[in-house]
C-alpha cells in the first residue's frame, strides 16, 4: 500500500515500509536504577561546583538571602546552606514536595521553560540530579523545609545508598515562617581545604557571577572552621574585569535562538594574580567553560578569542551542557549557531587589538624618545668637541606617532638668574611699547601719572608660567599694583611657597619681591604661589611650574632630535641622516629583533644615535663603514646577553 502524498507537490509516492515479524521496537530502561544514579552522582567529582549547585537551587527559589556555613557539629564537618527562598516546591505539602524530590531524580520542573524563560527567570538548573553532587561533598544530605502554616519536614540521602527518609523536622532555624536548609554532614576530608571561607566565595563569585550581577541577593559565607586570622565572614561580590569594556559589542543576535550577550574588556597589559583570565562563557548567568580554550569542540579555541589581553564574559542560554558537571558545551545545533555568530565578529575584535597594538607601540617610542634624550642630557656640555644633530622646530615624519612634547635641543640652557623676561606679547592697543630691556609684565620704574598711586589691588608675577630644566633655576619676580596697574608705593610683605615636587625656593635677601626657584632632579610639574599684605589688604597669585628634562633653546640649532621611524623592508641601512633630519629603519632586522624588548630597543637607538654624532663631529665618510660593523657587533650581543646564552656565572642579568 501507498502512502498518499498532498496534491501539487509533484512528489512519486513512497511506498510505506513494512515492519519484519522479527523486529521488536520498545523504550530503553536501565537494568538497575540506582546503578545509573551512581554513576551520574559520580559525574560531578569537583566539591566547590557541587556547593554551586545547592547554591544555585537557592538562587532559582528567588533567595534574597543566602548563607554557606562551614561548621563542625558535634565533631563532624558539616556544610550548610540556608536560604529564605520560595522552598521546595510551594504549591505542594511538605511531605509530598520532599518525596517527590527523592522520587523523580533525573527529572526537574524547570525543564519545560524555554530559554528565553530561563533567562527572564535568571533560571539554570533543568536536569534534577544537581542534588546527587553532595556524594563529592559528604557523607549525608538533609533537606529541610518549612513554609507558613505547615510542619516542617527534612528529606535525609545517604551517599551510595538508594534508601531514602522523610520525617518531621523537630526544632526550630533561626528563619520563622518560610525557609529552606540544606546540611551537609560528614564532609570528606579531602574536600575540605577547598570549601574554606576564601575559596568558596571566590569561586561562587566567579561560577555565578552572572546570576549574582541580576539578582538583588545577599550571598555570604560563614567559615566557622577556620583558625588565627583567616577571614570568618566572607560577602561573595562578583569579581569586577579590568581593562576598557568594548561597548560597541554587547549583544548579537542569534537566527532562531536567544541572542548573546557580551561583555568583554581590553587590557593592554598582562593580567594580573586575581585578576579574571580569559574571556569565559556562561549559560544563563552560570559558568559553563572557563575560556575559550575549551571550546575547541566547536572549533572556537583560537586567536583573538584565547587573546591574553582579553576577559569578560559571553553568555549565551540555549547552550547544552553536561548534566553532571555542568562544564563543556554540547556542540549541537544550538553550539553551531553561537559558533557562526561569534565568527560574525572576529573580525571586529581583531581589529580592536591590531589597534591597541598600534597605539602600545606608539606609547613606547615615546617612551623611548624621552628616555634617549634623558641619557645624553648635557652631553653636549661635558663633551663639547661633539657636534650634536639638527634639531628642527617642525616633527619628522614617521610611521609612528612621536612624543609631542619631546624633541627638545640638547643644546638648550637651563633657566638661569639673569633675565626674567618669557616671550614678549604684542602690546595691547592704546598702551606703549615696551622699550629694550625692560620687562613687560611689569610697569617702568618711573610712573608717567601725577597722582600716587592707590592701594593694593593685585599682583602680577613673571614669568607667568615657568618651566625649567632639572636641577636648573629661575628667578621669579612679582609686582604690587594698584586697581590702575601701578606700582604700590606703601609697604608690601610677601608670603612665597611652593606646591607639587618642583625644587624648593630660596628669597633674594636684598628683594623681597624677588625668588629663585631651584628646580627638582626629577620632571614634575606644580605652583608657585605667593601672598601679599599692604595697608590691611590682601592679594595673591599663582604660576604653574613645569620642570622638564630638557627646555628646547629658541637659538638652539642642534640637540638630540626625535627620531623619524621609516620602515624600508630590505635596505641594509639602521640609521641615517636625510635634509637634516635623522632617521631610523624599523624594518632592519636587528630592530625587529628587540621591537618588543624596551631595554634594548633604548640601547639600540642610543648606539644609533652615537654612530651619527661621531660621523657629524669627525666629518670623515671613511668611519661610516667600521662604525656600522661597531653597531652590528654591539646589537649581536645585546640579544645573546639579555637571553642568558653565553652569560657567566654571576653575571647581571641585565645590560
């Protein structure tokens, strides 16, 4: 006989297929129940995740409280977890509620909620063996219920054994009304250092972080147990990334399925001891794989997503875990969807490290220009039959970004005694010229007006804004002036000091009004402020000190230069002077030998940097040869030294 197929299909009919009198057809059924209790029991073999199962159980009850007590009762170790939860299912007596928790194993009322239910419930548990985990835990597993108007009664499981007991609960908890208890008794030694106060809220807070982040609950574990020191009441938090947040990716969408949320962070340095590692993967807020490395299953166990620089997390419900250890991902069709969508982004995540790697490297040329500039300070001074680089007042063009406050000339001077005079404004419309010699943010000495002049109203210092050189000095000046802008005749007491690690000041003995400022040893950057009192009035002013390195000189013409970066792949050339201006190859081979490495990239430039010096001073083109050679040799053996091949014993480590 045919089977009919619907009209307009255009499909031949199949024949229907005909069962043999030898076949049998039937449901699968295990030989021995409790056999497959045990081993599903033994599925779970990590103590910590099974106290995240009861801890989860209390969370899907909608616990606002919760606590893990860690206590020994009458000299057995015991393990409890109270909770002022919903109970165990409410609409059921006590009794009944309990018995079919021992009955039903293997099968949960939560399994009938669709994912997206899940998630709004902030649900995970879906199997009903999470309660068969306590065999890692302990010996006895004690389930205590109460809810308002009803006895209470406990549930007793024993470990390895298929008998169960449900009998009235006598006493009372500390919760009246509606609670939920369940006690853990006879703990395995060898779980023990493992449920301490500190390790257990550790690692609740990282397996629930998300659920903990949704839910309004109060999780804390009590230890009981512990002795000297150690922490006794521990609040689980949970554990805040680092890094900046990537806040164009938060959630992709999923054809046919829950959409992933992401929450992921870029650091652009290593992580650190307690720092989360690794972005890690979770299902409705609870921890299924620690990082991607274990997806590999799904074929997700690869670059950017086991990238270092990474953490956070991704969070995806329809995920299929294993029912016993809750760890590791079904790859179904499920896995497959959230496989193709995070593909859908790698490119994106690629390219928001590529980025980080950019701006890294251009952070430590910056670095490295100003420590350059640091190593030959005053060079030019304690060798002056040196003839250092052109310096110019425009940037070199290079591939990568410069310090934009580098660049200073060596052959700059400090900030001496002798002038006060900064840059000279343009005078201001209807005031005279400044005449030669004066300085013009103070008044001439001989003011033109009849009248004498008013009392104090303000001060102005100069130079408004210092900057010095380390370990180099200024003399600062400031003026008391009346509301016209003139000098106060009356007697005037000053009140100088100094804010910030600049130096210190020393007053001029013979000029009250007058300070020189001795500059730090060290860049650093503060005020100078100073208070004046004249007839019963007050005023003051402040200056920002900036001390640096080096101050570019304005008549300076040579100095120690920034660095133009060129990338030449191919050319046998490290350094070079092009139109005056000095150059380097980042494509040579001995600077991607150390581009990574700080120490000896500082060292390669410098030697660089020497090698140009000595060619600009001896004007001989017969060096340039034997001094290449000189830096070959010298970076050869930067590299073996700094890796320890060929180092003696009791050698430094570093160059």
């Amino acid at each position: 006989m045919l089977e009919s197929e619907p009209e307009g299909t255009g499909r031949r009919p199949r024949p229907r297929r005909r069962s043999s009198p030898e076949e049998l057809r039937g449901r699968l059924r295990p030989h021995d129940p409790f056999e497959l209790i045990r081993w599903l029991a033994l599925s779970q073999p990590d103590p910590r995740k099974a106290l995240a199962e009861l801890v989860q159980n209390s969370l899907d009850a909608g616990a606002g409280k919760v606590r893990v007590i860690r206590v020994r009762e009458k000299g057995v170790p015991c393990l409890r977890i109270l909770d002022d939860g919903a109970g165990v299912i409410p609409e059921m007596a006590r009794r009944d509620a309990l018995h079919f928790i021992a009955t039903h194993i293997g099968h949960s009322r939560k399994r009938s909620l669709s994912p997206q239910q899940r998630l709004e419930l902030l649900t995970q548990g879906q199997y009903g063996i999470g309660l068969l985990g306590f065999w890692s835990l302990g010996e006895t597993l004690e389930i205590r219920s109460s809810l308002p108007g009803q006895k209470p009664f406990r549930l007793v499981l024993h470990r390895d054994r298929p008998d169960f007991r449900i009998e009235p609960l006598r006493g009372r908890l500390p919760l009246d009304g509606r609670w939920t208890e369940v006690v853990v008794t006879g703990v395995h030694r060898e779980a023990m250092p493992a449920l301490g106060g500190r390790r257990a809220a550790d690692f609740l807070a990282s397996e629930l972080r998300g659920q903990l982040l949704m839910r309004e609950v109060d999780l804390l574990v009590e230890d009981r147990m512990s002795r000297g020191r150690s922490q006794k009441i521990v609040p689980v938090r949970p554990p805040r990334f680092l890094g900046e947040r990537i806040e164009a990716l938060s959630e992709i969408a999923v054809p046919e399925h829950a959409p992933i949320r992401l929450e992921i962070y870029l650091s652009a340095g290593s992580p650190g001891e307690h720092e989360p590692r690794g972005i890690a993967v979770y299902s409705s807020g609870t921890l299924v794989a620690e990082s991607f490395h274990e997806l590999a299953s799904l074929g997700l166990d690869r670059p950017p997503w086991t990238d270092a620089r990474l953490s956070g997390l991704v969070d995806y419900p329809d995920f299929h875990v294993a029912p016993g250890s809750r760890r590791g991902v079904v790859p179904d069709e499920a896995a497959g969807a959230f496989a193709r969508a995070i593909d859908s982004i790698e490119t994106v995540i690629a390219g928001i490290i590529a980025a980080l790697e950019k701006r890294k490297s251009e952070e430590l040329d910056r670095t490295l220009v100003r420590d350059l500039q640091r190593a030959f300070r005053d060079f030019y001074r304690q060798r002056p039959r040196y003839s250092m680089l052109p310096v110019s007042s425009a940037r070199p063009h290079s591939d990568q970004t410069g310090d934009k406050s580098a660049g200073a000339g060596a052959g700059s001077r400090s900030g001496s005694d002798e002038g006060l005079a900064e840059e000279l404004p343009p005078a201001e419309a209807g005031q005279p010229a400044v005449a030669s010699g004066e300085d013009p943010d103070f008044p001439p000495s001989v003011a033109p007006d009849l009248l004498p002049a008013g009392p104090l109203a303000c001060l102005r210092i100069s130079p408004s804004a210092i900057r010095v050189e380390c370990r180099g000095s200024r003399a600062v000046r400031v003026a008391a002036l009346d509301a016209s802008g003139r000098p106060v005749e009356a007697p005037v007491l000053y009140s100088w000091s100094v804010e910030g690690q600049v130096g210190s000041i020393e007053p001029d003995p013979a000029r009250r009004d007058r300070v020189v400022l001795r500059a730090s040893e060290v860049p650093g950057e503060g005020l100078l402020r100073v208070t004046a009192r004249s007839e019963e009035r007050d005023a003051s002013i402040e200056a920002p000190v900036q001390i640096l390195d080096e101050i570019a000189s304005r008549t300076a013409e040579e100095g120690i230069p920034e660095p133009g970066l060129v990338h030449e792949p191919g050319a046998a050339w490290r350094s070079r002077m092009v139109e005056s201006r000095w150059q380097v190859n980042t494509a040579h081979r001995d600077y991607r030998a150390i581009a990574d490495r700080p120490a000896l990239k500082l060292r390669y430039l410098a030697t660089l940097f020497a090698k140009e010096v000595v060619l600009r001073s001896s004007q001989d083109p017969r060096l340039e040869r034997p001094l290449e050679q000189l830096v070959e040799v010298a970076a050869y053996a930067d590299r073996n030294l700094s890796t320890g091949r060929g180092r003696a014993k009791g050698s430094p480590a570093d160059i």
